[in-house]
C-alpha cells in the first residue's frame, strides 16, 4: 500500500512539472493568453485517462501533454490547438464522445479532435488498411482547419520518441508510415525541424546498425567540423560586423538520415558525402530596408571574400517555395579548397523554415489569436485545394490512394509562364501533360501538345523552370492509358485514372450483358463459380477483367467456353477434399494433405520475429525487387494469399506495405551460417581496357570462389559497364567482393543492385 502511493505521488510530481513546463511556453509564446481552457482540457483528460499507462510504464496522460508540447513549442499552435492536443485520445480512448467535447469545450475543439481520432470502416473496402482510412479523414478534416494535420504529426514525433517499448515488428510498421507519409507531410507544411527528426526516428528503427554507425562517425569528425566552420566565417564575421548588420552564423550539420539517403542514392561512403557541413546566417532586419535586398548585400559580402561556384546559386526569396520557405542559397569556395552552402536568411524566413506556415500566424498583421484561420496561405491554400480535388475522385485502394496523395509531397518546384506572362508553380519533372491539367480538366483531356518557347512539343515533354508554355487541344483528342506514364503530378494522374475508369465501368456494363445473354442461350447460371471458370480458362485475374475484356471484344464468347464451362467435375471434387482436410485440421486432427492440394498457411506469431535460417527459409518467398541476403534489415510481410514475403527493409515495395498494410509486417532475423547461397547482381563501370573482365572474374572465380551465374556487358565511347550475377552468402560476401574489385585501376563504380 505505502509502495502504490508513493507511486502515485511520484506520478503526480511529473505530470504537474510536465504540464507547467507547456504552460511556461505557452505563455512566453506570441498568442494571447488563455490559460483558463487549457487547464479545463488538461483536467478532463487527466480524469479520463486516469490509472491508465503507457507500454513504457508512464502514466498515460504524460503523452497528450507532450503531444500539446510539440504543438505549442515546436509548430506554434495557441489555446485552441493545445487544449485539442491535450483531449486527443480522450474520444479513441475513453467512454466519451465528440458531442461530449463539444458541449463542454465548443464545436471547434471538438472537430479537430474528431480529425485527429483514428477511425475503423472502409472508404477503401474491408480490405483497405486502417492507416490509410485514418489518413483519409485526416486530409478531410485538415482542408477545414489545418490544425488536424499538426496535431496528428505532433502525435506521431511523441510515438516515434517513444517508440522503443514497442514490439519489433510494430517498431517497422509505425517507423515505415512515417517515413512514407508523416515526414514528407511535414516537410511539405515547412516543419523543417520536425521533418527532420521523424527521418532520423525511423532511420534509427528500421536501421539501428547504419544509424549507431553515421552517429559514431559524425562524433568523429565534429572538433574538426567545428575548425573548417571557425575559420570559414571569421572574415565573413568581420565584414558583417564593418558593416553594421545584426546576425547569428550557425553551423549546420546533416542529419544522419539525409547523410544515409545520400550514400545510397550516390553509392559513396561517408567520407565521401562532401556537404555534412553547411553555414547559415541569420539576420535581424533592419527598420526600413527590404529583406530580399539585405539577403543580398550579405551575399556580397561573403562572395567578395570566397569565390561562388557559378552554378549553385538558388533564389528561394523571390521565388518562395510551396511550403513557405525563402531563403538565398549560395556555394563558396573556402581558402581550403572545399565547397561550402551558405544559406543566408532573416530572422523571420528562418522561422517559417523550421516552424512552416504555424510561423506564419507570428508575422500576420492583426489579431493573432485565431491561428487557425491566419495560418492559412497562397501556398497551403493552394496545396489544400489540389488534395480536395484527389479526395472527391478517391482511388479504387489504399495503396493508390497513398501514392497519389504522396506524388507531390517531395517535389522540388520549376516556375513555368503561361503565354500571358502568369508564373504558375509546378512539380519538378512535370510535363506538358501536367500542366494542361494544373490549369483545368478540359485542357488536359483535350491536350494534343503545347508551344513550349514557340516551339512544338508533344504531351510528353518535359518543362524546365522559365518555359513559357502554350497548350493545343482538340475536340477529337480522348485519354489513353499511356498518359499515366507521361504524368507525375497527383492531379493530372488522379483525372487521367478517373476518366479511364469510367470508361472501364462502360465497357464492363457492356461485357455484362454480353455474358449474361451467352449464359442464357447455353442455359447456363450466371453464378460466380462459372464466372471464375471463365477467369480461369482465360487467364484473368477477376470479374471485372473478364467483363471488361468481353465489353471491348478483347474476348469473344463461342464453344470453347462452353467446354471449359463443363469440364470442371474433377476440379470440383478435388476443392472439396482440399476443404475436408483444412476443416480436420481446423478440428485439431493433423493429417498431411494429398499432394495436389496447397499446404494450409502457417501459423505465425506476430509478437515474436521471423527466424530465417537453414531449415525454415523455404516457407518463405524472397521478394524478387530487392532480393534480400542474410545480413541485410528485412522483414516479412502476410499477403492476401496468406504467403510470407521477405523484403529488404528499403525496398521500394516495402516501404509502401508499412504504410499501407501495417498490420500484416512481420518482424525478420537471420540466423544463417554460410551454408546457403542467394543470388545478387553487381553493377560494376569502369574504363574499357585489355584484361579489364579477365582480372574480374579471376577474382571472383579463383581468389574469392564465388560461383557466377551470368555476366552482360556492354561497351561504348571508352567505358564499359557490367552486371554480374552471382550466388553469395551474406553481405559480407558483397563487401569483400566489392572492396577487391574495387582494387583494380581501371574500376570506377561497383553496386550492389
């Protein structure tokens, strides 16, 4: 008894010293002050989630607290936000119900409480994964108050803090929806900061050992990091101070994921990630004077003192990016002779860099008590409209959906001019296909082409940033499936899919009736065991593909239908021992099935990881994207078919199944001992000289003993490039072989595909 109250005073000690720390930021923040419905929230959801804890063992109100924290400290969110913050689990969690919160706090507080909640149904279907449904409603609510979205990332930065007491596999799929949509959502509010720290969260779960590795590594480096930064700015210091300008000079150091991300886009080591360090100057705008113009008399000044790299010059201050970010970014030449980023910025665009449009409501002119509203700019404006559009036209699964939500998210902008000398924004890689759509649904259904600088090009063609671009249409001109390969925004590609399934949905209608006369004239039922006859006999995979290709008159229905329709008396009986056997064992009898039937899935247990080693590797399918090897982070995943894929825990399809279909992601260990050999493809380019292949596969042949499998090469102006399949044991295999091969002169580049 004494030990439980002690405990229960040791909780009360720090839930109130959490909470008066988000009153004390609250309070020395720019919003007026409203403490009175804060400490009403924070006492009802202290009540509602009273004698509950976190798998971490803490009490559970500790979590809206610093949930409410990151919102106000970290995005700027003022009373409103906070009190939503403190009261977001309440209705998930607790007996209460939105109509409660909004008879005790206001409609307000309410709806973006009921925006954040997750929610269970299927907008997708029975099938669809609860992260995407939760995601759906998210965008829904977010384009009425901005504020859902905030706080559903404020939620998820405090689960990734905290995600350690969670299972293995857990720790994947939470890390792996974050980095597939939480953290280019930040990114593309402008939560620089955020952003940031929800990429190095997952990179530390989904690859603890590279993570500890580029840590270690940076610690390493830092004192001399901190010399090249030292003597960089000092006579940039100097100059700044001659000329009178208020500023900080900060060193930034790249973040472990970004410095990951750029080794294996780049395939170099970390020694060779040339831009760890970059500096940014932060001034405090003078009174009277144009901030664009400061940007740049302080560019002056650094360029008067370090040569500027010709090429490396970026204007995000006139030209600011979608998500509210400015800033002058130039590349220097230091007296070391290394390449240095300077991003120079005022104090208020630095703000909005790390803070995102939530700074916005800072610098409004006004009341800035309704942040909710005054956080509202041209750019999210703009951005919340586009994802309106994609949820009016929602796409037939969850995947989908996540994808085309995702498209822009990430891209880098191009500003390109209509013939009236309007600069619109674009994607980066968008085509004239894109832009047709960007301005309205006719022009890109009707697009035949475009005058790009006067000049003709098709729909395909890519734009560059200053293009001025003249799009042609024609009544006569209709969508084509091809045209999803010449889109990349999410507008342009959700319009094309949209159209073209309506066109299916006819064609079907069509097959439809097709298949039911057939049916009727062969006295036939139209039930969906025949149906999947005719899937089967014609190699497709449902209902509506059959339709679909009866509709178009792809298949045209006669007599061998018919005899595929009447041979199925074997194939039926043998279903039905098949499904006698799965009742026995069901029943607990455990009798082998014949050998024409398919093994009865395995029984997993979810909380304990996969163990891949010599005896249980064959139960399991090797995705043949990434083509995993003991020793790389994997996982394993449960298709519809109830098979075990073993996927690379990078892989391009992996990351969208964490996302999309969580709660089927297995946690997976190797536990090989060199005995088994898996197949891997080496990408090597080098310059073409006599011997260059001899010395290669002497190598891996005599020296090594790797058995190769095939080899392709091709030679062209001096250089060759090759691919070479090989059986290898693990990763350390690959290593070796690469670090021998790279010991020939004539060898540039050797990757592991």
């Amino acid at each position: 008894m004494e030990d439980t109250n002690l405990r229960e005073k040791e909780d009360e000690r720090i839930v109130g010293e959490a909470y008066q720390h988000l009153i004390d930021t609250y309070l020395a923040s720019h919003h007026r002050k409203h403490t009175e419905i804060i400490d009403k929230a924070f006492n009802f959801a202290k009540e509602a989630h009273k004698g509950v804890r976190r798998l971490s063992g803490e009490p559970y109100i500790m979590h809206p607290i610093a949930v409410a924290q990151i919102a106000c400290e970290d995005i700027g969110l003022g009373s409103t936000g906070i009190c939503a913050a403190l009261l977001h689990d309440v209705v998930e969690d607790t007996d209460y119900t939105v109509e409660d919160i909004a008879n005790i706090f206001g409609e307000k507080i309410a709806q973006i409480v009921d925006g954040v909640t997750k929610i269970s149904g299927g907008i997708f279907g029975d099938k669809a994964s609860v992260q995407a449904e939760s995601f759906k409603k998210l965008l829904l609510t977010m384009s009425e108050d901005i504020r859902v979205i905030l706080i559903k990332i404020s939620d998820r930065l405090h689960n990734m803090r905290t995600l350690g007491s969670q299972l293995p596999g857990k720790q994947y799929k939470i890390a792996g929806e974050t980095l597939y949509i939480y953290a280019p959502l930040a990114h593309r509010l402008g939560l620089n900061k955020v952003k940031e720290e929800l990429e190095d969260l997952s990179f530390k779960y989904e690859h603890p050992e590279e993570y500890r590795s580029i840590q270690e590594q940076l610690e390493g480096i830092s004192e001399h990091l901190t010399t090249i930064f030292d003597q960089f700015t000092a006579p940039i210091r100097q100059e700044l101070d001659k000329a009178g300008i208020r500023y900080e000079i900060k060193a930034r150091i790249k973040k472990p994921y970004s410095i990951w991300s750029k080794m294996q886009t780049k395939n170099v080591t970390f020694k060779e990630v040339y831009d760890i360090l970059a500096v940014r100057i932060i001034f405090e705008a003078t009174e009277g004077m144009n901030e664009t113009d400061e940007c740049f008399k302080i560019y002056n000044i650094a360029s008067s003192i370090y040569k500027p790299h010709p090429d490396r010059l970026r204007d995000w201050v006139h030209n600011k990016k979608a998500n509210g970010y400015q800033a002058l970014h130039s590349t220097l030449m230091s007296k070391a002779g290394n390449w240095v980023e300077v991003q120079i910025r005022s104090r208020r665009m630095d703000d909005i860099a790390e803070h995102g449009f939530a700074a916005h409501w800072k610098y409004k002119d006004g009341d800035s008590t309704s942040e909710g509203q005054e956080g509202s700019d041209d750019g999210l404006d703009k951005w919340l409209h586009q994802i309106k559009e994609i949820l009016d036209d929602p796409q037939p699964n969850a995947i989908d959906f996540l994808d085309t939500i995702k498209l822009n998210l990430f891209a880098n902008e191009i500003f390109v001019v209509t013939p009236k000398g309007e600069f619109k924004t674009m994607p980066s890689g968008c085509t004239v296909l894109d832009f047709a759509f960007s301005i309205h649904t006719f022009l890109g259904t009707h697009c035949i082409g475009a005058k790009v600088n006067h000049k003709l090009v098709g729909i395909s063609h890519v734009l560059q940033s200053g293009d001025q671009v003249e799009i042609l249409t024609s009544k006569n001109q209709k969508v084509d499936k091809k045209w999803i390969d010449f889109t990349t925004t999410a507008k342009a590609m959700g319009k094309i899919q949209a159209i073209l399934r309506r066109e299916e949905r006819e064609k079907q209608k069509e097959g439809e009736e097709i298949l039911n006369e057939f049916f009727q004239k062969n006295e036939k039922e139209p039930n969906s065991v025949n149906i999947a006859k005719l899937c089967s006999f014609h190699a497709l995979a449902t209902r509506e593909e059959l339709l679909s290709a009866i509709g178009s008159q792809t298949i045209t229905l006669g007599e061998a239908d018919l005899k595929a329709l009447n041979e199925e008396a074997q194939k039926r009986t043998k279903l039905k021992k098949y499904l006698n056997i799965f009742k026995r064992r069901k029943n607990g009898t455990n009798q082998t099935p014949p050998a024409d039937t398919e093994q009865v899935p395995l029984q997993i247990d979810k909380k304990k990881p996969l163990i891949l080693n010599e005896e249980t590797i064959n139960r399991y399918i090797m995705c043949d994207t990434c083509h995993p090897i003991p020793g790389d982070d994997v996982l394993g995943h449960i298709d519809e078919k109830q098979h075990i894929i073993i996927h690379k825990r990078q892989c391009d399809i992996a990351k969208r199944l964490k996302a999309s279909d969580g709660n089927q992601i297995l946690a997976a260990k190797w536990d090989t001992h060199g005995k088994l050999s898996f197949p891997a493809t080496l990408h090597i380019v080098g310059f073409d000289r006599v011997g260059v292949l001899y010395q290669i596969t002497g190598i891996l042949s005599q020296q090594l003993n790797v058995n190769i499998h095939s080899v392709h090469i091709e030679t062209n102006d001096g250089l060759f490039t090759a691919d070479i399949n090989l059986g290898v044991h693990d990763v350390r295999d690959i290593q070796a072989i690469c670090h021998d091969l790279k010991k020939i002169e004539e060898i540039e580049e050797v990757k592991r595909f």
